[in-house]
C-alpha cells in the first residue's frame, strides 16, 4: 500500500524536480496529482492495463429494448468503461448474452420480436451514461450480469492510500514520471523512460486474456472450431 503522494514525490525524483529530503511546492503537488490521474484514467480504457474485472448485476424491466445505465441512467449503477461479455442469470441457470455491434443490430429485421429472455445485447459506450439494447424484447425482469473493466483508482487527495497488485507501483511511478517531465518542460531519463515502458510492458503481459482454445482442423469432430473444455463440445 502506498499514498499518491508518495508516487509523486519517487516520479519527481526521477526526474530531478525534486531531490532527496526535500518536499515540493503546494502547486507542484497539486499539478502532479492531477496529472497522475490523467495518466491513470489513460491507463484505465485499455484492458491489458486493468488488474480485476467486475460483475455488475443489473434488472432489466419487462418490455423495453434499451435503457441507459450509469448515475444518472434509466438503471442506477456503475458506466462501464468497455464491457467484456455478458450472461443471464434465470432460476439460477446461465445464459450467454452475445454482444453485437451497431451495423449487426441494425440488420436485425423485426426489432420488437420479444421472448421470455433475450439473447443480444448492443452496448453503446455513450456519456454519461452507456445506453444498452437487448433483442428480442424480453417479456418479463431479466437479471442481466455485465462483465467489464474495473476502472484503476484514481485518489482523491495526496493522502488517498492505493492498494495496488504486484507491479503496478514501478509502473505507476515510472510512468508518471515520463508525464511529469513533460508537465515540467524537462526531457525524462533514458532509463526512466526505458523503466516505464518495461513495467508497463510486464502489467500487460499478466492482464493479456487467454486465447480461445482452438482444435486442430484435422482432428475428427472438431473441425477446426472451439472446443469448450467444460461442456466437452
């Protein structure tokens, strides 16, 4: 566990904007903090970046195709920075929700086909809140789960605690030192530089997802699709 003051305060001394001992100015603090969470919400849209995903359990009423989800939405709760997948739960069986871009919703024909469930969803990142469309129209409450990107903390003050996984700390240092130098109209080290790319090139290799597991087209019955090694198909 660190404080973003603390981060600060190592990237400021990689730099050289500050020397060991020595504490920074109130608007140097204020910038950096700043700049910190510019470099942490950057971080935070890319999904090899991210350390954990979240499960968001939404209802989705009884006859609407689209709702809008976020604080101010038609559902309370968390926008969703990119969602991953997304499954329905019902009488305690689940069920996959398939995500379908723009241009595949639109050739959907009849758009007010409803079911008991859907088995589509669209899912429009807008501002400030993403609006979300299921198909067919379900007739009842659904329990939909959102898969997604759980956002990195961005602290509030120098003081806000961090509690960061391994190897997120080097990165976060490192590379708020590169943003820093810039803030500052200085040219960052090589090796801060080098430092930065390395941590963050290691925090993506551990988030990087598996690859759908593929049998070879040769082998009898799979013909090249996937196989799910749970169900055996």
């Amino acid at each position: 566990m660190t404080t973003a003051r603390a981060l600060i305060e190592g990237a400021l001394r990689l730099i050289g904007q500050l020397a060991e001992g020595e504490t920074a100015s109130n608007e140097t603090y204020n910038d950096s903090l700043v700049a910190m969470n510019e470099m942490i919400d950057s971080l935070s849209i890319d999904r090899i970046n991210v350390m954990a995903m979240t499960d968001q359990s939404i209802t989705w009423p009884s006859t609407y195709a689209t709702r809008t989800l976020g604080a101010t939405g038609d559902i309370t709760g968390t926008r969703p920075t990119l969602i991953d997948h997304a499954y329905i739960v019902s009488n305690d069986v689940t069920y996959p929700l398939v995500l379908v871009t723009d241009e595949q919703y639109s050739e959907i024909a009849s758009k007010d086909t409803t079911s008991t469930l859907p088995t589509l969803l669209r899912a429009s990142m807008t501002v400030p809140d993403a609006t979300l469309t299921v198909w067919p129209v379900p007739t009842g409450n659904v329990e939909i789960h959102l898969v997604s990107m759980a956002p990195l903390t961005q602290p509030a003050t120098l003081l806000t605690e961090l509690v960061l996984a391994p190897g997120y700390r080097k990165m976060f240092r490192f590379n708020l030192a590169v943003a820093l130098a810039a803030e500052f109209g200085k040219s960052a080290p090589g090796e801060v530089v080098v430092g930065a790319n390395q941590s963050k090139a290691a925090i993506q290799r551990v988030n990087t997802p598996l690859d759908t597991l593929r049998m070879p087209s040769g082998m009898p019955g799979c013909g090249g699709g996937t196989f799910d090694i749970y169900s055996g198909n």
